[in-house]
C-alpha cells in the first residue's frame, strides 16, 4: 500500500473541509484499488478502460461539480481537483478521460446551455451513460484556435459541418462532442460557433487512433464531418459565440490538467519513496543518503506548491471570480513539476526506472502531455503574461 502523503500533510495555511477530504480518501481508494493494478496493462495495450468509467459511473463521481437538479453531485471545484489528482496519482489515461468529460464537455454545457439543453445533455453526462469530448484543436491549429478552418455554414434550422478536428481526447469512445467551428472565415475569432454533435451523426467519421508517447489509454484521434447537419438546437450561445465558449472552457480545463499533473508527481514520489526505503547500496537503503533526500525534499515542495496553486484556482473558480491567470499559472507550474519531478524519480530507480517492470517510466512518459494539452507551457505563459499587463 502506498503511503497517502497528500492526505494529511497538506501545508498550513489551506485545510481540506471534512467533506473534501473524504471525497479525496474515497477516491484514493478506489483508485489505488481498482484502478493502479491495470494501468500498466491499459498502456501497455493502449486500451481505452471502459470498466474505470464505468466504476467513476457508480461512484456518482461523473457530474461531481453540477447541482443535483441536473444529475451531478454539487460539489465544489477543490473537490473535484483531489478526485483528479487522485486519478491521476493511480493512473494518468483514467484521470484525463474523467477530466475532459467533465472540464470541456459537461462544463460548458452547463455554463453556456439553455435550461432544455442542460436538462437534455447534463443528466446523462452526469450518470456515466454517455462520455463527452472537446474539438477545438485541427491539423494546422493547435494554439492559434482562432485559425480553425472547419466550416459550419447555417442552413435554416441546420448547420452543415465540414472538416476536422485533431488530437480529441476520448475520441471514438465519447458519444458528445462540442465542436468549435467557423460560419465565416473572414470574421476569424468572432466567426466561431459551439455546437453539441452526437455520435452517429451523419458524414462523422473517425481518422486513425494516435499512437502516444503516455496516456496512451485515452483514445486520441481526429474526426472528420462531410456534411453533418447539426440542429441549430445543439448550439451553445449565439452563432459567435464559440471563441469565449472554448476560452471559458479551458480556463475550467486547465484545472483539471494543473490536478492530474499534481496526481502524476504525487504518484510518482510515492513509488520512488517507497522504493528508496528498500533499494539497499553500500550496505545502506537509498534513502539514507543525502543525494537522494534532497531529491525528495525539492520534489516534495514544488509538488505541495504546484497542489496549493492549483487549489487556489479552484476557490476563485468556486467564488466565480475570474480565474484565467490563476489556471494558467497552476497548469503552467503544475505540469513543469510533474515533468521534472518524474525524471528524478526515474533516476531514484536507476535502471529499473528505465524498464516497464517498475512505473515509474509510465509517469515519466504521462507527464510529458500536461506541458502540452489544453495549451502548451508556452500559452500559459502567454495567458499570464496578458493578465499581469492588464493588471488582474
Ligand atoms: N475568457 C473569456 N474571454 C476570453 C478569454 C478567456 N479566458 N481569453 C480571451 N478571451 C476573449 C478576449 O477578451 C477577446 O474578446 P473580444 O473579441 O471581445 O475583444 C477574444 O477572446 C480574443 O482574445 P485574444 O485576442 O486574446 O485571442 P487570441 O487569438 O490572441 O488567442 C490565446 C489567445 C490565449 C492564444 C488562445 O487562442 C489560446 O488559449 N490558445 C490555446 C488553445 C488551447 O489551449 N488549445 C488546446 C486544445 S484542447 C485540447 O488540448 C484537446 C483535448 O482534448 C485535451
């Protein structure tokens, strides 16, 4: 059994209330128990663990942040990041699949959505029976989003889609995918529009199945429209409205990225200090000498600081205070940890880190993405660098 470090050594100066503890001990649980046994299978295989969504699903942990009204469990955003960080500390494919449903799909929804929209899609979200997904991102534009060439040219009570979307998390596995889309070349960031299009919807086809560097359970792939009408009903806000939807959206996303990475360094400090508890050189366990200890005590404060920065977006989220430079921060310093926290955790392992039979290579390889989903280290500066001139 791991030791669960995070439980009760959180710094001064931030106390989990009673209910958010337990929510992060029950989730711990399960996913200690259930879910950190396969993930070296579900990457090794690259296989979508449809029994991990499906116990989220039991759990009643798939609309955790909505009101009950809608199907969710009214919890707040500090909740719902430990039930990330968790998933994550067990295994990275599990908490992303949870996280893109809720942050990017689920979330807008229920921010932007009409009161028949959210009635119509929240409930089944919330209840595990259908997955969500977010297609911003295209073969030419990944941080440039304004530049989105997939068209969607209104006809009556339709809109007709036409093009791609790449890199969308929980791929062919999702049955709802907001699709960010442009009416008008020529308007640029105000010609985009947010539509929900459903699954089987007609010319929604699937491209190939991305072979990932690590969460290479999630399902990644591209999807393609040839002319799939979508109902003028499915969509979120007005007709320019797709720009602040992906925006306000990825602000709430980039929590969850900012959770998982925190839930990647966590689990990856775990193995490796157990590791050095047993792991005997010149006659002594590793954990004795100096070289290591440091290790640990850098990794330990930077993973409590990125923890700390993370939950303090989450209570301006849960304040509705505007909070992009505060996500952008977390995510920013979060990932940057989770990357370099897990190379030093390799390197405790020495060449059994460097080999399948241990984790921690898998953490390592998981890390990678949080630099770079959901905008890359370099757009999180950009997003910071833009609040501090405006003096937010
Ligand atoms: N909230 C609300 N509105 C916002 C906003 C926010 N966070 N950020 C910008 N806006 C508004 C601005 O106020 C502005 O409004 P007006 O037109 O009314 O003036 C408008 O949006 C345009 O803003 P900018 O001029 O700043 O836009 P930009 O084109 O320069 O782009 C950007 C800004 C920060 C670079 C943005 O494009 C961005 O975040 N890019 C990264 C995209 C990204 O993260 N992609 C990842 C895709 S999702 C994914 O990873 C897949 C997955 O499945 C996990």
């Amino acid at each position: 059994m791991l030791t669960a470090t995070t439980l009760k050594d959180l710094p001064l100066g931030f106390r989990l209330t009673e209910d958010q503890q337990l929510i992060k001990e029950t989730v711990r649980e399960l996913a200690q128990a259930e879910f950190a046994p396969r993930a070296a299978e579900v990457d090794r295989n690259h296989r979508f663990p449809r029994e991990n969504w499906d116990l989220l699903a039991q759990s009643d942990l798939c609309g955790l942040p909505f009101p009950e009204e809608y199907g969710g469990a009214g919890m707040d955003h500090v909740s719902y990041s430990t039930v990330v960080e968790e998933l994550g500390s067990a295994c990275a494919t599990t908490s992303v699949l949870y996280s893109a449903h809720v942050s990017l799909c689920a979330t807008p929804i229920y921010i932007f959505g009409t009161e028949e929209q959210k009635k119509r899609f929240l409930p089944p979200m919330c209840q595990g029976k259908k997955l969500g997904a977010f297609a911003l991102s295209e073969p030419d534009s990944g941080s440039d989003s304004a530049a989105a060439k997939c068209m969607a040219i209104r006809k009556g009570d339709q809109f007709i889609l036409n093009g791609s979307k790449n890199w969308i998390t929980n791929g062919v596995e999702a049955d709802y995918y907001l699709v960010i889309a442009q009416t008008d070349q020529a308007l640029k960031h105000k010609g985009l529009v947010a539509l929900i299009v459903e699954k089987g919807s007609p010319g929604f086809t699937f491209g190939k199945l991305e072979d990932k560097l690590g969460i290479k359970g999630s399902s990644t792939c591209q999807i393609n429209f040839e002319d799939t009408p979508v109902p003028v009903a499915n969509m979120l806000g007005g007709e320019s409205d797709g720009f602040k939807v992906s925006m306000v959206t990825l602000d709430g996303g980039r929590i969850g990225i900012a959770s998982q990475a925190v839930g990647i360094a966590q689990g990856a400090w775990d193995h490796a200090f157990k590791y050095s508890k047993e792991r005997v050189a010149f006659n002594k366990t590793i954990n004795q000498f100096q070289a290591i200890q440091f290790m640990f005590a850098e990794m330990q404060t930077e993973i409590d600081a990125a923890r700390l920065l993370t939950y303090n977006a989450c209570v301006a989220q849960d304040r509705g205070d505007k909070f992009t430079k505060l996500a952008a921060q977390a995510k920013l310093f979060a990932s940057e940890v989770a990357m370099r926290s897990t190379v030093k955790c390799v390197q405790i392992f020495g060449g059994y880190g460097f080999v399948t039979d241990y984790p921690v290579e898998r953490y390592m390889r998981d890390a990678k993405i949080t630099e770079i989903y959901e905008g890359t280290s370099e757009i999180q500066r950009l997003v910071i660098a833009q609040n501090v001139l405006k003096g937010l």
